[in-house]
C-alpha cells in the first residue's frame, strides 16, 4: 500500500513562546494548504494530535478476457471497499527533534485481492487486507533538525511536523518506522492518495522499487541537506524478508535499499517549479529472472537465497501553470533484471498531468484533475510472465505482451469544512501488461474527513 497522510482538525497542541507566523514554506515544499487548518501557527509546538478517516468505494463492469490466471483481475462486474483511520501523536524532546507515531487501522480489499492491475487503481487498497479491520503502528520515527544560521521559515503543524521557526539552510535526520515516500519522490499535485489522485503510480513512481512491507512502510535512517533553492536527500532502509512481505529480513547487510534525491526548486514569472532526481540500489534475497527462464520448472519461479542487486532512476517534475493551475511528470527506469520486491511489477514508467484548484470557479477548497500512466517491463520479465510466472500485481498463466495505459481523472468536492467527497473514474487498457485481457473501467468514490 502506498503511504496515507490526512490532517485533522480536532487538533490539540501544545505551544510555546509566539514565532513569526508568515506564509513562507516548509521543508522543500511550497503548495498552499489543501484546508485553512493546515495555516502556520503563531506559536512553537511543543505536541500535537491530529486524526483522518477515509472510505473509498469502487466499482468495475464485466470486461473482456480470453482467460484468467491466479493473479489476474477478475473480469466479471466486482466492487471494493476500503476504510483507513489515522491517530497521530507528536511531541517534541529537546531542541530541534520531535517524536511522531502513526496508528492505523484499516479494514477492506482492493479488487480481487488487490491484483491484475500494475497502475492499481486505489492507493487506499493495502495488499494485506482485512474483513474485520486491523490496527498497527505504521510509523515511529524521531526528527532531528539541525540549523546552520541564516533566514528563518515557518513550519507547518501538520500530521508529521510540530508547527515552529526553522532555518532555511538545515540538516535534517530522521529514523524509525515510517513510508519512505514521506521524504522521497514527493510532488505537490500527486502524492496523497487521501485528497488527490488514487492510483499507486500517481502516489509514488513505480518504477522505483522502494522499500516496504505489505502495508508500505519499513524502518531505515535518511539525512536531508536542505538550501534555499535545493535539498540533498539520502536513506538507508531494511527490506521484507520475502517478496511482499510483513516480517523483515534481519540480515541486515545482506537485504538493503539505498536512494538518493537531489530537487532543484525555481520560480518562473512567481510561479513555483521542482525538478527532483532519484536514484536507488536494493539489495534483496532473490535470484534472477534469467535463471528462472534457464530452470525447466514451469510455471517459472524465481529461487531466493542469493541476494541480488538491482538499481534504477527516477524524474520528478512539477510547476504551477497559473494561479491554482499545476503540471506534473514523473519518468521511472530500473534494470529489469531481477522481481520487484516491495511495490509492483514495472520495469519503466511514464506518468503526468495536471491539477487544478477551484477557486476559478469560486470552490477554492475543490480540486480537479486528469493524468495519464504508461507501464512497462524488459523483455526478460515478459517470458517470465508468458511462462506463468507470478510478480507482485500480476500473473495471468500466459502474456500477450502491451503496454500497460491508465488515465485518470477526479474531481475532489468540499461537503462542509473539513468533510469531502470525491469522484473518480480511471480506464486501463492492458491491464497488467497483457492485451488479451481488458480494457477496463473503474469508478470510485472517496469520502475524507478531517477530525
């Protein structure tokens, strides 16, 4: 599952002394607020409760399929419903760090187990589902930010930060649980699956098999160098004992991943522009594509217990067109060479498009957006798929290989307050890489709550 983050409301917090309360950004990002709560406080924070609830409910039609495998979508007509609510606590310990937790609880299935679909249409769908619900705590992690003098900003309180006065130029370390995407490949038009857009390759670039258990988080350390027009960013994180897995791999200098990101902000005629640059190297306990085509085992299976690399890069692209109107891309290339371990089956991937606020048609806190997916994998990953071979989000028995194409589009509704709605429609054409089955069609609705 790819990482949820919703601001609440019903906030209780602690302040001290009063800080300049101006409308500069925090840590690299510049977007205004989704909500007048997330508005900089006048007062250093000393801790903070916030909590969201999000419901998404999907529905696709029958669709064509010449036949269906173990890990194929189903193609009769199939609802999902899914239901995620976050508690989160900070606190702040001494000077410059702060202590966040994360309790989830979730309840509910993606479609077909969430399965069949690499671009899949909701990131609200945990791949360990739960008829029941479940809770756990998905992120632990402490923040140390070191100042290196100069101008001053203000730090937004939100779900993941006390509000407070920060310096512009800054170290930043943080460890513990947490999504690697709440540092990593973030974009201000497409991140949050809560109030923007629903697919996973939206969310995060698939390309980039970034580290994660079954519910996308993970434990790992990241430094950031942040400058006013630029940040360094590097993370070293644990990885899933098994591919897709909860239990860690305890082999710590045998199962690794490591990214790095550089971002470049700039402004053209006062409109706020980033251009991020992601490399990454994993390090897991799995074998080769090629040795399972080399095997005579059939359906093709990848052996483990033998710790191979893989690596890849990653753009990110974002820049306001106008007031209330932003263009985003993101690029995504890794080696192809071994399965993906975390997130899903995609050797290459393209994906942009554009958001835009309502305040054109006097909804400010209403949003609409479209964007179009194009997924792809290497050759090798394609025989190992047309032999039967299962990924993480794919496995039909047999591959007639396509493109997998995804457009979305949403528009997200402000009910009352902190309360909103969203409609959502996405069509796929190939889904999971295989032109016998599809296209489909996937309507959902989200509703938020900020509490």
């Amino acid at each position: 599952m790819i990482k949820t983050i919703g601001i609440g409301v019903i906030t209780l917090a602690g302040y001290a002394v009063s800080a300049q309360d101006s409308g500069s950004p925090n840590a690299g990002t510049y977007a205004p607020p989704l909500t007048a709560t997330n508005s900089p406080p006048a007062k250093e924070q000393f801790w903070n409760i916030h909590t969201q609830a999000t419901y998404v409910g999907e529905w696709h039609p029958g669709f064509p399929a010449q036949y269906s495998g173990r890990e194929s979508l189903d193609n009769h007509s199939q609802t999902a419903e899914t239901f995620s609510a976050d508690l989160f606590l900070g606190a702040r310990l001494w000077k410059g760090a702060e202590f966040h937790l994360d309790g989830l609880f979730w309840q509910g299935f993606g479609f077909n187990q969430t399965l069949g679909i690499e671009a899949f249409p909701s990131a609200q769908a945990y791949k360990v589902g739960s008829f029941h619900g479940n809770i756990a705590p998905v992120r632990v992690f402490i923040r140390q930010t070191v100042g290196l003098g100069g101008d001053q900003e203000p730090v937004t309180d939100d779900a993941l930060h006390l509000g407070s006065q920060q310096d512009i130029s800054r170290i930043t370390l943080t460890v513990g649980e947490i999504s690697v995407l709440d540092i990593f490949d973030q974009n201000t038009y497409a991140g949050d699956s809560t109030s923007q857009f629903l697919n996973w390759a939206l969310v995060g670039n698939e390309a980039w098999d970034y580290p994660a258990n079954s519910l996308g988080y993970i434990t790992g350390f990241a430094a950031e160098l942040n400058q006013p027009k630029w940040t360094a960013r590097y993370g070293f994180f644990e990885e899933p004992r098994v591919q897709n897995g909860m239990a860690i791999n305890e082999q710590y200098l045998q199962a690794w991943g490591m990214v790095t990101e550089f971002e470049r902000r700039f402004s053209i005629h006062d409109h706020p522009g980033a251009v991020r640059f992601l490399s990454f190297l994993n390090r897991v306990d799995s074998g080769t594509y090629a040795d399972a085509l080399d095997s005579p085992v059939r359906p093709a299976y990848v052996a483990d217990h033998n710790y191979c690399l893989s690596y890849g890069f990653c753009l990110n692209t974002e820049y306001e067109l106008g007031k209330g109107v932003g263009a985003f891309a993101r690029l995504g290339w890794n080696d192809g060479q071994t399965p993906d371990w975390s997130y899903a089956d995609v050797q290459k991937s393209a994906s942009a498009g554009f958001s835009v606020n309502g305040d054109l048609w006097r909804r400010p806190n209403d949003t609409v957006g479209l964007a179009g997916i194009v997924n792809g994998i290497s050759h090798v990953q394609q025989q190992y798929f047309a032999d039967g071979g299962l990924g993480i989000l794919a496995g039909d028995g047999a591959l007639n290989y396509g493109v997998e194409q995804t457009l979305e589009t949403y528009y997200r509704f402000q009910i009352w307050k902190s309360i909103h709605t969203t409609a959502d429609y996405q069509y796929v054409m190939n889904p999971a890489y295989n032109k016998d089955r599809g296209p489909v069609s996937v309507l959902s609705i989200r509703m938020h709550l900020d509490f």
